[in-house]
C-alpha cells in the first residue's frame, strides 16, 4: 500500500473531526452509522469514506470541519476517563528525560484510565511494552478500552493486581513510572526492577508527597530532580497578541531519579 493510499480514509477508520482549536470530536466511521451531531450542525459520515486525511467537508448549518487524523494525544485526550490523568505537559517530559524509545520496556503501577499508560505504548512499539499494574477492576477495563481505541493494545501488558503483590523481573525495564498515592513504599520494588541507570518517576499531587518520596529515594537512586510543568497558550493576533487569560497549571509534581546498583 502506498502512502497516499493510506491517506485514504475508509470504513473503520476513526477521524479527528476539527471545527477549530477548541472544538474536536474523534469518530469511527461504522456501517449504519450515518450522521454525528455537533452544536456547528450535522455531519454526514456516509461522505467520509473515500475521502482524505487533510479534506474538509461542510455541516448542514455550512460550518467547514476539518477531516484529520488521529494522533496519540488526541487519543489521550479523548479517552473515557473517571480518573484525572497526566497530562501531555507532564509525560513529554517524561519521555524526553528518561529516553524512551522503540523496544523500551516500561513497568507502570497505577494504570488508571490509561492516558499514560497510552502514550508509553506508542513510543516502545513495535518492539518494546509496557507492564501495567491497576488493581481496581472499573479502572483496569476503562484503561483497555482506551488502549484498544488507539490500537496500542499489542504493546501493553495489563495486569489488574498490586504490584507488591506480583512478582517483576529483575533489572529488566528502563523506566518505572509510580503513580500511587503512596510512590515511596514501590520504591523498593522499582529499584530491583530497573537496570543500571535506569529512572524512576513518581507522580505526586501535593507537596507532602514529593518531599516524602524524594527523601525515600536517596541512597538508591542519583540524579533525583523534582519538578512542575505549567502550559500556557499564546493567543497570536496582528497587533495583539497576548497571553492567554487559561492555562493548565498545577497538575502534579514530578520526582524522577536514576538507579545506582547495589553494592
């Protein structure tokens, strides 16, 4: 198949409808389903196949949306979720400072509705995975659904226990990513997990938690470096351009360090 046939959009496909910036609806064209509502008036699906990535087509109230192709992030951010999920500001850096990559192998406690667990997967494909841990059941089936909407479900190995209660390779994966309510009683488990050098991140809401794991990792982990990420948009306009007046503040504090080996 060629690249522009790939292009080409057909039946099972999903498809980033975009009206603008702030108005994006992700769809999967199915047979029998013929129209999808939105507040810019009906969208026709049955006109969508054939078509491609990068076309437009019109409303019935004459509203022009945008036919676009999903990435990760709006897989992400489109995912059902009943949990608050790291946000893309957060795990970008996540995977620009621990270096992951195709054929990474990822160990993840708290799977949550996925979100992370999502983007992990798209970047260790085709030859790496992630191993995930969610011991609550509603959560666990969520996270799947999600992983499975983003066809990452091959790079992901979801298991729905504790991991304190599970066995883990040892010195096997290059990130362990620990997002509990508790980060510093897995640090242990972590540290026997990793490889030489390989990180540890720990998502922590409050400041108490940060403090609390960042002393926990001294002696077994260097490089220990804790963070917070704040996002905001520039509203560029001829002549007035500014900030704008909403931004993605505090999400989490992000603790990070790198495995020293036992003596």
């Amino acid at each position: 198949m060629s690249e522009k046939d790939r292009e080409v959009i057909s039946l099972g496909d999903r498809v980033l409808l975009y009206l603008d910036s702030r108005k994006t609806w992700l769809v999967q064209l199915k047979e029998g389903t013929d129209s999808f509502h939105t507040h810019a008036g009906i969208v026709d699906l049955k006109k969508i196949p054939g078509a491609r990535f990068g076309d437009s087509i019109d409303t019935t109230l004459n509203e022009k949306i945008i036919l676009l192709k999903p990435t990760v992030l709006d897989f992400v951010m489109k995912s059902e979720r009943r949990t608050q999920i790291v946000y893309p500001k957060d795990f970008a850096y996540i995977s620009a400072r621990s270096g992951l990559c195709s054929g990474s192998h990822v160990l993840e406690c708290g799977t949550g509705s996925g979100a992370l667990t999502t983007y992990f997967a798209s970047l260790v494909a085709p030859t790496g995975f992630v191993r995930t841990f969610e011991a609550r059941e509603d959560f666990f089936e969520i996270a799947g659904k999600n992983l499975e909407k983003a066809g990452l479900m091959a790079y992901a190995r979801m298991e729905r226990a504790a991991l304190q209660d599970s066995s883990v390779e040892a010195e096997f994966y290059d990130l362990a990513m620990l997002d509990t309510g508790d980060p510093w009683t897995l640090l242990d488990i972590a540290h026997r997990a990793l490889k030489g050098s390989g990180f540890v991140f720990c998502i922590c809401p409050t400041t108490n938690q940060l403090e609390t794991v960042a002393f926990a990792m001294e002696g077994k982990f260097v490089d220990i470096e804790c963070i917070e990420i704040m996002f905001r948009r520039i509203e560029a306009r001829v002549g007035k351009t500014r900030p704008s007046t909403r931004m993605i503040g505090h999400t989490c504090y992000l603790a990070s360090g790198r495995k020293v080996n036992s003596a």
